[in-house]
C-alpha cells in the first residue's frame, strides 16, 4: 500500500512540474514535444504500477510475491545493460551534433526510464524460464 | 519442468483466485505457472503442492534437458 501510494505521489510530482513547465516554455519546438511525450507515458506507466499495487490488495493478494520481484530484477538487469548502450550513443550524438549538456542529461534520463518499463513489459509478458 | 496446476486446480474445483490466495501469491503467478512460463522456486512449489495435499513431484514435473 505504501509503495502504491508513493507511485502515484512521485508521479503526480512529475505530473505537475510538466505541466509548469509546458506553461512556461512558450513556442515548443519537436524536441520538447516529444520529451512532454515520453514524460506522460512514464506518468501513465506510474499510474498504472500503482493501480496493480491496490488493485491486488483489494483482491487480497500479496501486492508483491518472488514472480513479481523478479521480473523488477531481470528488468532492472536488463535496462542497466542497454542503458549504458544509450548512454554511448548520447555521448556520440552529444559530439557530433554540440547539444547542451542538461539536454543531454534529460534525454539521458528520460532514456533510462523507457528502457526500464519496456523492459518491465518484456519480462512481465514473456515470463521467467528455465531459472 | 511441467506441471499439473491446472487439472489438480479443475479438479478441486478452485479458481486461479483462489489458489493464489492459498498459496500466498498474485493471481498472475498461478497464471504463468500454469502455462509454463515459470519455474517456480522450491517454497513456492511446496506451497502450492500443500494447498493439493499432494507432494512436490506429484505436482511439478522435471524433465531433464538433452543437450
């Protein structure tokens, strides 16, 4: 219960400074318009960690049992893997193409947080076998 | 390995609901076992073979990979 409401808290955060920021940015070129993109879905993936978190405790399930905890750790494996990949291209691109370095950061970020939730979806459909 | 959650849950007359609340997991667990996308740890196999009143090898079946 606690972890689902600390998801929805940390989204809504993230929610919020969006929002502020969306409000303040003025003209929005394709960059930050994808990224308000990408920011969302991560919102709704929050969203939606949280509601299987309650939804099992309503239903009288474990909000976490070892199925669950390791399709975190596998994805988290994963993502840790590919992560470093996408950090590379982002300093390649980052050279080549003389991007700021707190965009850089922010793609960098934002990257991490999408390569992890594919993951999650990978694992979670996919399944664990043969461990 | 193989197993037979599914006939032993039909025959008990148990919905994937139920099992997973005796054997102290999600819902999605008993899915994925019972469809062969998890190998479930030693309690987890235990549990589930105690809801059966069965021992683990009546209800889990390994078969041994020919390389």
């Amino acid at each position: 219960m606690k972890k689902a409401i600390l998801a929805i808290v940390v989204s809504l955060l993230v929610l919020t400074t969006t929002v502020i920021w969306i409000m303040y940015a003025g003209s929005v070129s394709w960059g930050e318009f994808l990224q308000y993109l990408v920011i969302f879905v991560l919102v709704i993936f929050g969203f939606f960690a949280a509601w299987r978190r309650l939804t099992s405790a309503k239903r009288g399930e474990p909000a976490e049992d070892e199925l669950s905890k390791k399709v975190v750790q596998k994805a988290a494996a994963l993502s840790y893997f590919i992560s470093i990949y996408l950090w590379l291209v982002i300093m390649y691109l980052t050279d080549k193409l003389k991007v700021e370095t707190d965009i850089m950061f922010g793609w960098g970020i934002l990257g991490m947080a999408v390569i992890f939730a594919l993951s999650w979806v990978f694992f979670h459909f996919r399944g664990i076998r043969n461990e | 390995m193989n197993n037979r959650i599914r006939e032993l849950r039909a025959r008990h007359n148990l919905t994937q609901d139920e099992l997973a609340r005796k054997a102290g997991v999600r819902r999605e667990t008993i899915v994925f076992l019972e469809q062969g996308k998890y190998n479930p740890s030693l309690k987890l196999a235990y549990d589930v073979s105690k809801v059966f009143g069965l021992m683990i090898e009546e209800v889990f079946i390994f078969e041994e990979e020919s390389n």
